[in-house]
C-alpha cells in the first residue's frame, strides 16, 4: 500500500507542530491531527530561552513569537533554600549567547501554541483539527498509520511509515511504546492553579521573571503574563487532595494565604473572570517516564513520552526538543542518510539524557530547601528516597546524566544527588556578593549540565552548530546537519 503521507503527527501543541514543521521543512508530506479547535487553553505559559532563540528560529518563527508582545523574562527569581530573601536565576548563563538571547518569554499558551501551528501549515503540513485519533494501524513488523475521526464525525485511516504521537499525557496511544508509565514517587505532588485579573511586579529589571516560593505546604508559581493577568499555582502534596476536591477555589486561596511573598504580590487584586482563565484548575502533577521512547514506525514526544515538574519551566523545552530530536530521525530515515533504527536510537540516548538533566537538577533544588517541620519538604530530602525510586531513575538515566557511566548504584546514586544539591546550595548562597559579571551558579555542575543542550541548540540556530564539541556522551556518534533538522553521519 503507497502512503498517504511521510510523517503523521497527533497532537497539534508545542511538540506535535515541532516535529511536524520540521519535516516539512525537508519537503516531506506531512499530516499533523489534533483533537481539539485552536486557539485553545493549555497550563505551562513559562519558556526557556532554549525554545525561543533555538527551537523557534530553527522553524523560522522566532520574529513573530518576538512580535507577539509576551512578558520577556530575564530568568527566575526564588523564595527557596536557607536565605530567606529571594534570589535571581539568570538565563545569562554565556557570553556566546548575549542579550536578547538571554531572556525567555511568559506567554499565554493559547496565542503562543497557534503561533506554532500556523507556521506549520505555511511550511506545508497538512493540519486537520477536531480530528482525534482513535487507534494506531499496525501490522507485526510497524506502526503504519492512524485511525481517526474527521470534526463531521466519519471515521477515517491515513497511512505513513512514521507516526509521532504528541497528544501529551492523556495520549491513547502512548501504550505501543514502551508499555505502561513510570512514575516517580519523589515527584509526586498535586497542582491546583488559576488566575489574578492582575498584581504586583517584581523590582526591575525582573519584574517579567516568574517567582518560585517554598511555604510549609510546598510551593507557589507567580508567573506575570500580562499587566492584567497573573497565573497563580500551588504543587503541593497529595495529602491535600480531599481538601482540593471538596473546594478547589477555597484551597487554592488558602494556599496562597499560606505564602506571605505572594500574598503580599496579590494584596487587593480581584481574580480573573474573562475565559478561560476565571476557572481553578487541578492537576495531578506526576513525573513519569517510559521505558522506550520509540518502537518501529512510531516514537513519542512531550508530555505523552515523560514529564518532570513545574519547578523550572521545562516542560515546553523537553516537548519541543524531543520533537525536534525525532523529527531529525524521520528526515534522516526518509532521505536514506542514516537508518531508521540508528537515528532513533540517537533520539532517545539525547531526549534521555535532557530528561535525566533536568531530574538531577531538580533533585537537587528541592533537597535545598530548608523546612523540614513540613511533611512535604521532608519527603523531598534525597536521603529519604527509597532504593527503588532511586534504581529506576539510574535505569533511565544510564549514567548520562554525569557522563560517568558507574553512577548507577542506588547509594552512590544517593551521595551522587546529596553531593548535587549541596554544591548547588552553595553557590546560591555566593550570588549576593558576586558582581554583575559573574554568575556563581555557572561554578555548580547541575546547573551547567541543565542548561548545556539548550545552549547547543541556541548556538544551532544561531551559528549552524555548537560552538564546543559536545562529547561522546552527547552525540552518541551521530552529527547534526547545519539546518538542525537531520542527523547526519560524522
């Protein structure tokens, strides 16, 4: 049977246009379907810069999210750790990445995921929304399209030799890969959010920063998207799920009570009541993996392959590069430049080991905080996370994660993270006196590694390819054509 397409994407958010832009780019034929009408509402409106100098002007967009008028953001600013002043995270993280590509963006994901999907169309991808896909077509040897349904309620199959699901974590068809979730219990927490019809700004020149504060319950984002429009959120631990469902709005407010710093931020200021933001909404905010990321004619990206935490605003970053990442494997495979089995397994060892980064960072950053007269924080010590929890997360990572293959003992593991977080307690506590050309975080080896393969793919786009060369670790011995959009052999 001859295809319908090259590449079927499910999903039209951040992930699925990433993917289905970039192979269209190559001049492939392309179908990206999406359950749902955009512009649509979706949680998750704080970027990186990664996304937004690299990812963005590698599919030609970078002009118009910059026109788009969102809140520029110069890093985070964190109630967090032994100082209780606040401090700044700064994207200024290289000289080889100056202003403005230091900064990042709030933006309200409704307009910012449309921006995306229309470029996409403009690039030639075939783009049907209100069409949710029903079931994967497969035979014994691949995945070989989709089953859907057309917005008139006709069901409908489309055929490919590649499938990307980016439905994100309500995906149906995420089980193919990988079998069932795995879920991290150190990570699991619950998030109840909503929105202020406005509020205070922090001290220039972060007044577009979002802020992170620690309180005895866990944790609240301020995330200022517009002038008008602040979204507020609470993870918090699952023990207060029967208070959260008996009344979402009334423990979201307490919560926020709860806080002095952002109280004091929204003293006065009435809740949103324009749609879709007067709702509170509630997610249980569990991180999890898989153990494959792809099988034959099918690979995952987004939220339906892994998620972390909110913490640091790596959920648009991880979905879009992992998409980037797989559509580099369909552009190889469908010119014959690199095989199929080859260039996937290029995308997975790179997407794990970005996933793997940003858990290590964020093992560290919640062991930083001090409150342990909480059950919350006290779950969140490393040195109370079990054996289990511990040897599944070295299965994931491998080792990559330090480039130290012989980090995968549960207590060398263990010493590994307490060694993490202290190093990165440490330099925190040196930002107060540093000058402003100096960032002592830079000297914490967490956060170098974190924000490494962002900054690799800022210098693609900016300058066709890394500046250093990444390492074996990294490439896993495949290279990256100069448009970022294949892999290529070295």
């Amino acid at each position: 049977m001859t295809p319908d397409y090259d590449l079927i994407v499910v999903g039209g958010g951040p992930a699925g246009s990433t993917a289905a832009t970039a192979v269209a780019m190559r001049g492939h034929r392309v179908l990206l379907l999406e359950r749902e009408t955009f512009p649509r509402y979706q949680i998750g409106e704080s970027l990186l810069p990664a996304t937004v100098h690299g990812l963005c002007r590698i599919l030609g967009v970078a002009d118009e999210v910059a026109r788009a008028g969102f809140t520029p953001k110069r890093g985070g600013t964190f109630r967090w750790g032994r100082d209780p002043r606040p401090w700044q995270f700064s994207f200024s993280m290289t000289p080889r990445l100056p202003e403005p590509t230091a900064t990042a963006f709030q933006v309200e994901r409704s307009r910012f995921d449309e921006i995306l999907l229309r470029n996409a169309g403009r690039a030639g991808v075939e783009i049907r929304e209100g069409s949710p896909v029903r079931r994967l077509v497969a035979d014994g040897e691949r995945v070989r399209g989709v089953e859907y349904t057309d917005p008139g309620g006709t069901p409908r199959t489309a055929h490919a030799p590649f499938v990307i699901d980016a439905s994100g974590n309500t995906s149906r068809i995420h089980g193919r890969v990988g079998g069932a979730r795995v879920y991290s219990e150190f990570f699991r927490n619950l998030a109840v959010f909503g929105y202020f019809a406005g509020g205070r700004r922090l001290p220039e020149p972060n007044s577009g920063n979002i802020f992170c504060a620690a309180f005895d319950a866990g944790w609240l984002w301020y995330i200022p998207l517009r002038d008008d429009l602040t979204s507020v959120g609470a993870v918090i631990a699952p023990e207060h799920t029967p208070a959260v469902q008996r009344d979402p709005r009334a423990a979201w407010r307490d919560m926020i009570r709860a806080c002095p710093e952002v109280g004091r931020l929204l003293a006065d200021v009435p809740v949103a009541t324009e749609p879709p933001y007067d709702r509170v909404r509630v997610r249980k905010d569990y991180s999890y993996w898989k153990k494959a990321f792809w099988a034959r004619g099918v690979a995952l990206v987004g939220d339906a392959a892994c998620f972390v935490d909110p913490v640091l605003s790596s959920g648009v970053h991880l979905a879009t590069y992992g998409a980037l990442l797989a559509a580099r494997a369909v552009n190889a495979a469908l010119d014959g430049s690199v095989p199929e089995a080859r260039g996937f397994a290029e995308f997975e060892a790179r997407y794990r080991r970005e996933y793997a980064v940003f858990y290590e960072f964020l093992m560290a950053f919640y062991d930083m905080e001090r409150d342990e007269r909480s059950y919350f924080w006290s779950a969140k010590k490393v040195a109370r996370v079990d054996t289990g929890e511990a040897a599944a997360f070295a299965e994931l990572a491998g080792g990559l994660v330090s480039g130290d293959a012989a980090v995968v003992g549960t207590q060398r593991l263990g010493a590994h993270w307490r060694s993490a977080a202290a190093e990165l307690d440490g330099a925190v506590g040196r930002l107060a006196t540093a000058g402003d050309r100096v960032n002592p975080l830079l000297s914490s080896r967490v956060v170098g590694a974190t924000f490494r393969t962002g900054n690799e793919l800022q210098e693609q786009a900016l300058y066709g390819g890394p500046l250093d060369d990444p390492g074996p670790a990294a490439s896993g011995g495949l290279a990256v054509t100069a448009d970022g959009l294949a892999w290529t052999l070295p």
